[in-house]
C-alpha cells in the first residue's frame, strides 16, 4: 500500500515492482492469471494518464476541445476500471502473490465496451490535431530534447523513446506475460513537443490492443497464491515499465523476514536534468507546454 502511493499515478506500477522483488525474495509462484490481471491494470494506467495528459497538453497549446474530449474518454475509463476492478485508480489492486480481487465476467464486458469506445473515439482526435494548424505550430520544435543529449543525460521512458531511446521494459526486461504479448516498441526521433505528443498517442494504440488481447486471453487459474515471508537478509530487485517509464524497487529483508530496507526509484530522478535543458531558448508561454510533455513526477523525484 506504501509503495503504491509513492507517486499516485504510477500506483500500479510501483506496487508491482514492489511485489516483484518481494516474490523472488521468497520465491514465490504468481499464479498465470494473476500476471494477467496486473499486466491489465497497468495497461489501463498508462491508457488513463495519455489521455489525460493528451488533453492537458491541447489545453495549454490553447485548444481547449482537446481538453474536453479527452477528460471525457478519461473518465469514461475510470468509471469502466472501477465498475470491473473495485477502484477508479488502482493503488491497493496489486498485492503480494497476485491481486487483491479477481476481475467478474461483468468487469470484463465493462472495460471491453469502454475500450470499443475508446477504438473508435481517439484516432478521430488523433486526425484533429494533426491536422490543426495551431496545434502543430505550438509543438513542433518546442522544447526539443536532441537524441545526442538524451543519451548523454540516461533520459529513460516516454521521454526517452521521443528521442530516439529505444528502452522499454515491456520488452528488454519483461516479466510475465509480457513475453507472450508481442509488444510493439514505440519510438520517435525528433524529441520535441510534438514527438512526445505522437509518442503518447502511439502508446495509448498498443496500450489499447494490449489491453483488448489480456481480456480476451485471460488465463483460467486463480488470480492469488499465498504470500511467503522472505528468508532473513535475502535482497531483490523489482522493475516495471511504468507508464511514465522503468520503475524500480529495491528490497532487503530483516532478521525475522520482515522488510529492513526499501528503496523506490521513479524514472523522474533520470529525467528531471532533461526538461531544464529542453526549455533552453524558447519563449517563456512554451514553459508549461513543454514541462506537460515530460509531465514528471514531483514526489518520485523527491525519494
């Protein structure tokens, strides 16, 4: 519940990572439809912060529209999570040895429709700003965060991939089932506004299908197994792509099992160097468009 609460739109994420290390502490088996059921809620927390921030992003490029229709798709899709899964955002859904409930055939029909709706709703916003002149005139080469000095500065995640770091756990670290899904990597070049706008409309597609593909495939087994005290001073590490990129939680355990030491680490710790060197030469109204585009986070960066 701690770990989760780390950076609040990441709690999937980190409560995973949490109970990723904990897991190989103990060497503990997670059940096959339980590693489908967090790969669900996570996909459904990336899909729920592109929207937002796709929104956001209109907003203070002046489109106000785009702010309106994504915050409806966003709520639209918080309503359809907590309808099947018990919470609008998922902070206490993960837990040790699988997930804290198990997703009813009504949940499923729930977030199937609100993902039909979503299939047919964004590449039409996707096509508006495209093709909005003043939009494009806002975001392309603001804020632009060549892929030389993305390398240089270890610029990870959504951010990185918007210039040209290919990194994505998803695939280069996958834990289950992620090697079963066949993720597509998303990656842009150009490592401006737009770039990361496109990433993020890129991402919320595969994000799309991805969650699409869990639901129509979920394995039959239980979504729990026991949880297992860790030996005495065993140790571990947890890593998931979140959706603002790689989460990590290191573990150590205590004399009697329990946890003597944690250590979380949010991808905005990497990534923060990044957005003071992409502000440089650009007028000062671009600031809050081009901090929305890396949309870091405040608290992770804080551990």
């Amino acid at each position: 519940r701690l770990a989760a609460r780390v950076s609040g739109d990441s709690g999937v994420a980190f409560s995973w990572a949490y109970c990723v290390a904990l897991e190989r502490m103990s060497g503990a088996r997670l059940p096959r439809r339980a590693a489908w059921l967090r790969a669900l809620a996570l996909e459904l927390e990336r899909i729920a912060n592109h929207l937002g921030d796709l929104g956001a992003l209109g907003n203070d490029a002046g489109f106000a529209f785009g702010l309106a229709q994504f915050l409806r798709l966003k709520e639209r899709l918080l309503r359809a999570t907590g309808q099947a899964l018990g919470q609008r955002y998922l902070l206490d859904f993960v837990v040790p040895g699988g997930t804290r409930c198990d997703l009813p055939a009504a949940g499923a029909e729930a977030l199937t429709s609100c993902v039909d709706e979503l299939d047919a709703e964004v590449p039409a916003l996707r096509g508006i700003y495209e093709e909005h002149t003043g939009l494009r005139d806002r975001f392309a080469g603001a804020g632009t965060l060549a892929p030389e000095l993305a390398a240089r500065l270890g610029v990870v995640g959504l951010a990185g991939r918007a210039s040209a770091q290919p990194l994505d756990l998803r695939l280069d670290a996958p834990v289950a089932p992620y090697p079963e899904l066949g993720v597509k990597r998303c990656v842009r070049e150009d490592g401006d506004v737009l770039a990361r706008v496109t990433l993020r409309f890129d991402e919320l597609a595969e994000s799309l299908r991805l969650v699409r593909l869990l639901l129509r495939n979920l394995p039959k087994d239980a979504h729990r197994a026991a949880a297992t005290v860790p030996p005495a001073g065993s140790a571990a590490v947890g890593l998931i792509e979140g959706w603002r990129g790689p989460v990590v939680i290191g573990l150590e355990a205590g004399p009697d099992g329990s946890i003597r030491r944690c250590h979380p680490q949010d991808p905005s710790w990497h990534n923060w160097p990044a957005l003071e060197h992409a502000v440089i030469g650009n007028i000062v109204p671009d600031f809050p468009l081009i901090n929305k585009s890396f949309n870091l986070s405040y608290s992770g960066h804080d551990l």
